[in-house]
C-alpha cells in the first residue's frame, strides 16, 4: 500500500558515504595540486634568478674575452685605475664620471630579503574545513522528513496553505520534543 512516505533505504547511507569520501578525496587533490603549483612557481623564481645572476656573469666575461684577446687594446696604467675603482663609469660617450656610492636602502632593495614573497606567507588556498555533524544535526534531520510528510502531499507539492516556514517551524518543534 502507498503510504507517500519514503522507506529507509540502507543503501543511500552508503551511497552518501562514498559521496563523501569522493568528495574528501577530490579536496585533498585539489590541495595538493594547488601546493604542487606554489612548489613549481618558486622554483621557476628561482630559476630565473640564478639565470639572470649567470647572464651578468657571462656579459663580464664577454667583456674580459675582448679586452684580453685582442692585441689592439692595451691599458695604461690610469686606465688599469679607472677600471678597478668602483666609484667610477664610463657613459656610452666614453666619458667617466663619478658613481655615487649605494646607500643602505638601495643594498637592502636590491637584496630581495625583504620582498613581500620572502615575509608574507602563502596564503590558504582551500576552503575552511566543515565542522562535525551532531546528534541535533541528526534528529534534525528526522525532524524535517516528519515535518514534510506532514505538510506535502504524496507527489511532494505542498498542500494547500501550508509553506516552508510552516514546515520549518513545525520541524523545530519536533526537534525540540526530541
């Protein structure tokens, strides 16, 4: 006999466990790969970092290469002196001026000890963990099937007057008798 009410089907218990699980399973994943992406961001830094630093080291080498294989260059000894001091340039005119030392904020800029990615951390990527099912969950649960039973007809329109927040109220009632 149709009764409109549903059966408790054991199966769908189980069926909601492995949904649960797939779904754990596809949070974690996506954790993972969000961790794995960070890892190969910093990495492909890093690698460029140590690009850029062996790409100034091979313009100086280029430059020492000419300066020491072509037999037209010879440097006095004011032009040994201009080379090695520091505080002097020479501009693309051939003209040399005087450098003005780096202060000690430029040493700490250039540094990148204190960039935003070495002193913030990474932010969380996934989403807040959800918090335990309770018993009040449960009965809350039963509650609103009573409560929908009471109020929908057997094809689960609602009857004629009622609305949700009468099923809800109806609902914690019942909850609260529980």
């Amino acid at each position: 006999m149709a009764t409109g009410q549903q059966g408790f089907d054991p199966d769908d218990l189980f069926d909601q466990r492995r949904i649960d699980r797939q779904r754990e399973q596809s949070l974690s994943d996506r954790q993972r790969m969000d961790r794995e992406r960070a890892d190969d961001d910093r990495r492909r830094a890093l690698d460029e970092q140590r690009m850029a630093v062996l790409d100034a080291n091979r313009a100086r080498l280029d430059a020492m290469l000419v300066l020491v294989n072509d037999d037209d260059i010879s440097l006095s000894s004011e032009e040994v002196a201009v080379v090695n001091d520091k505080s002097l340039r020479m501009m693309p005119d051939g003209e040399v001026v005087t450098r003005r030392p780096p202060s000690g904020r430029d040493v700490i800029r250039r540094s990148g000890q204190f960039s935003r990615a070495n002193i913030l951390p990474d932010l969380p990527t996934s989403p807040k963990k959800s918090r335990k099912k309770t018993k009040t969950d449960k009965n809350m649960s039963k509650a609103l099937r009573l409560a929908n039973d009471k109020f929908r007809t057997a094809k689960g329109k609602l009857r004629k007057g009622a609305s949700q927040a009468q099923i809800m109220k109806y609902a914690h009632k019942l909850l609260r008798r529980m």
